[in-house]
C-alpha cells in the first residue's frame, strides 16, 4: 500500500550528498510505503509455529517465517490487530523491527555473563537479550528517563523477565559505578533516526545536521563509559537506528584512535554492506570495513548501523562513587530464617515443590517482595530502581499473597487451587479486575487459568473471585475471537 511520500528537503540533499542520487530517491520512495511489521516470538513460552497457527486461528493474523532471526515472523495480513492480542498481553511476542533484533544476536550473551544495556527502554532489545540469557544470569538495564522506565518495567513484566536490575542513571557517568565489571555490553545509542523515518515522519521536522552534531557529544560519552565498565577481553556492540557516517563510523574512528579496542567480525545472513572507510575525502581506520550498513529498502524494515568492539586493554579507572547501603531493601536465598517459613506456606497452598524456589533470590522492601535469578550478584542495591520482578507482598497475617507475575514464572510447578476460565465473560471480568461469580470454592488464593495458560491470581471473597489481574496490565486493549476488552 502507497502512502503520500515525504522526505524534507534537509534530508534529501543530505542523502544524495552522502550516498548519491539513486541512494536518495530509493529512500524517498521507500517511505512511501507501509511499514513491514514483524514479530519476535518469544520462544521461553511458545514455538514460533505455534504462535503462528495461534494468530491466524483466533484472530486470522496471517504470519510468514522469515530466515533470520529463526524466531521472528513476518505479517501478511491484520496487522492491525497484532498489537492487541491476548498473547501479546502475556509476552508470547514482541512488535519490533527485523533490524531491531540484531544487536542482541551480534552481542550474543550467555547467562554465565554479566551484561548491561545501556540505552535500554522501551525493551525491544533488553527483552530479546534476556531472553537469550534463559531468564538467568545477570543483565543491569538503564535508562536515564523515568517516564520511559515505566514502559521498560511494563515489557520486561509481561514477559516474565526476572534476570534484570533496572538503573535510572546517565550512561556517560555510570562508569563511575562500574568499573571493567561487564563481559557485554549493548550501546543502542539515541541517534537522529534517520533510518526509521518511514514510521517516524516527524523527524522529518526536527533532522538536521546541527540536531546530529549535539547527539555525537553523547553517542561518544556512552562509548567512552561503556569501554570503562568493559573488562578486558570483554564484548560490546553499538549500534543506531541512523544512516548518518557522522554517528556511526566517524565516532567510532575516534574511539579506535583513543582506546585499546579493536573491532570484531560481524556477518549476517542479511543484505548489507560494510563500513565505510573513507568519508569526505577524509581517510578512516580499516578496520571499519568489518562494520554492517542496512539500507531499510534492501530488507524492508528499518535502516540500521552496527559495530561490534572487543576491549584488548586496561584503562585508568576513574574515582568510584562509594556504594550506599540501600536501608529499605534486604536479599534473602530462599533457605534464610525470614523467609523460608512463609514459602513453605506458598507450597501447600499451589502445591509448588519447595526445592523450585531455590533457582531464586528474593528482595524485600517493606511487605512487598521481588525476585531474580539466583545468580544475581550485585548487592549494591542503592543504585537500583528495582531488582527481578514482584514475588507477592506479606500481608497482615505474615504470610505471602502471591502475585501474577510470579503465578505466571512458576506456572509449570502449580499443582492446587487452579480455577479455568469457563467463558469469554469471566476473562472478561479477570481482565478487569473485577469480581468473577463463583460459589463452592474454599476462602484462600487461587491461580487463575485460560487455555491452559496461567493469567494470574485471584483470591475468593464473599460472592466469588476477586481477580488480582495487574493494575499496570489493565490499560491494554485485548482482542478474542472477535471480542474488544477494553480497560
């Protein structure tokens, strides 16, 4: 489908001064079309096959696998009901852009790392990475926006993603924290977006080589932080959403010219081209050459840069910020006096084996209680925002309310207190979070399933379920078979 092409008269002449004539009306016309939209399965809760005949069977989403990434799809048709599925409501997918997914594949993490994301929200890519670290491990995200950590929170959420320490904090200054610390690290730099301009037509208004000058200062300060907190021999990658040589291959010149790293092979099975080494008749490091380039015409998604960095030495650490003890917050095995009891509790009420919550470590702040990997390391808790996901909150009794996200982590082990959905009425009502009618039940908490899926927890009050369904969670649209729950 054809749209009214746009592309400002800055642009344009910048295109065809950088990359020639043909470069800049292919350009021009790409923007004129629809914007390909793609899925990133979430293959922790579902095989992409599955997902696929899930789509097209409840919503008639039609999907097409693409090569590569081996998780990713394609949508052929109804895209405009994608984003408001059940399944998305529960992290099975993710709407991100082809190129948005490699980053995380060149950096490739393992969950014996220690990664960050420096530039992490809304959690495209932190999410794929936590993925691809199987939940485990340690992965410290940042942003430095509090509005845009609340969109991060929510998708690392719905995902189920409890390997995670969020940091509000500027990335130029978090080597101060941290110094060669990390195995990996992504620097998914903000950047002038010109290789996104075909879903984001208000660059258009804003973009000019001046707006790009200002974003270099950061884009080479998130750089210089990142290879501060790099250890030796450790692995980083940098990347934008630009097409611009001024962020991309000219910032990283300076960084090869001032700093002992050096840059790594990078193929993909996608059309790209390399790196370039000369600009303006200006002569750049060879090794640029090893860079990937995508024109967004050439694979239909958006246009992207990447680099990928090795640290091959040490460099002066700077002075480090004393850690402050964080007096609200206490962590806690799953063996420890203070809170053993109490999931003893939780395992005769769903019948979890109480060995399941040693692959945890849990944080306490005041009755409420989050969880993480129990190989998180990092007690230095007074940088954090927040640690894994929520666990539940003691109540007045003591005891621990079990809360839906967690349901949803430990579903596999729920044995007890199951109640199925029998309608699209009573998913309605939990969506909601409303009261579902219910009699004959005992008083207590209980998990609450669809299709076999845990939703989340409930507890019986007088007159039936009251659903504990995420408040967070109640703003999405979902769409069933024909059925709008709107919240």
């Amino acid at each position: 489908m054809s749209r009214s092409p746009h592309v400002s008269d800055k642009i344009f002449k910048y295109l065809t001064e950088t990359f020639g004539e043909k470069t800049a009306n292919n350009y021009k016309d790409f923007i004129g079309e629809e914007p390909a939209k793609y899925i990133r399965v979430n293959e922790n809760k579902i095989k992409r096959d599955d997902l696929a005949n899930r789509l097209f069977e409840a919503y008639q989403i039609e999907t097409v696998p693409v090569p590569y990434p081996s998780n990713a799809l394609k949508i052929s048709d109804g895209s405009e009901y994608a984003g408001s599925t059940l399944e998305i409501a529960f992290g099975f997918y993710y709407m991100q852009a082809l190129t948005s997914m490699l980053p995380p594949l060149v950096l490739n993490p393992t969950e014996k790392e220690i990664v960050l994301d420096l530039c992490s929200a809304p959690g495209s890519k932190t999410t794929q990475l936590a993925e691809m670290m199987n939940n485990k491990g340690i992965l410290v995200v940042n942003e430095l926006e509090m509005k845009r950590i609340k969109a991060l929170v929510f998708n690392l959420d719905k995902m189920n993603f409890l390997n995670c320490g969020v940091v509000n904090q500027r990335g130029e200054i978090l080597s101060k924290y941290y110094d060669s610390y990390f195995d990996k690290i992504l620097v998914d730099a903000p950047c002038s977006g010109l290789g996104i301009i075909q879903k984001k037509s208000e660059i258009n208004k804003w973009w000019s080589i001046e707006r790009v000058n200002n974003l270099i200062e950061i884009q080479n300060k998130l750089l210089v932080s990142a290879i501060k907190m790099l250890k030796v021999g450790g692995e980083m990658v940098y990347s934008t959403c630009s097409l611009t040589p001024e962020e991309n291959e000219l910032v990283i010149n300076k960084i090869l010219q001032k700093y002992p790293v050096d840059i790594e092979e990078v193929d993909i099975p996608l059309t790209h081209h390399k790196g370039l080494n000369i600009y303006k008749d200006e002569k750049l490091d060879s090794r640029l050459s090893k860079a990937i380039r995508i024109f967004p015409w050439e694979i239909d998604s958006d246009g992207f840069f990447l680099i990928k960095l090795k640290k091959t030495g040490e460099i002066k650490a700077l002075d480090q910020i004393k850690w402050k003890k964080h007096f609200l917050m206490t962590v806690h095995k799953f063996s420890d006096n203070s809170i053993f009891e109490k999931l003893k509790i939780l395992t005769g009420e769903f019948g979890i084996p109480i060995e399941v919550f040693s692959n945890y470590k849990f944080f306490i702040k005041r009755n409420d209680i989050y969880f993480s990997s129990v190989d998180w390391t990092d007690d230095n808790l007074s940088l954090f925002h927040r640690v894994g996901t929520k666990f539940g909150m003691i109540d007045k009794n003591g005891n621990i309310v079990l809360h839906s996200f967690a349901a949803q982590i430990l579903q596999d082990f729920i044995t007890k207190n199951i109640y199925d959905l029998k309608s699209l009425d009573e998913l309605r009502f939990y969506l909601m979070g409303a009261l579902i009618p219910a009699d004959q039940l005992s008083a207590g908490q209980y998990i609450i399933r669809f299709n076999k899926y845990v939703l989340g927890t409930a507890v019986f009050i007088k007159g039936g379920l009251k659903s504990r369904y995420p408040r967070s969670s109640r703003t999405q649209t979902i769409r069933i078979k024909g059925q709008n729950f709107n919240k």
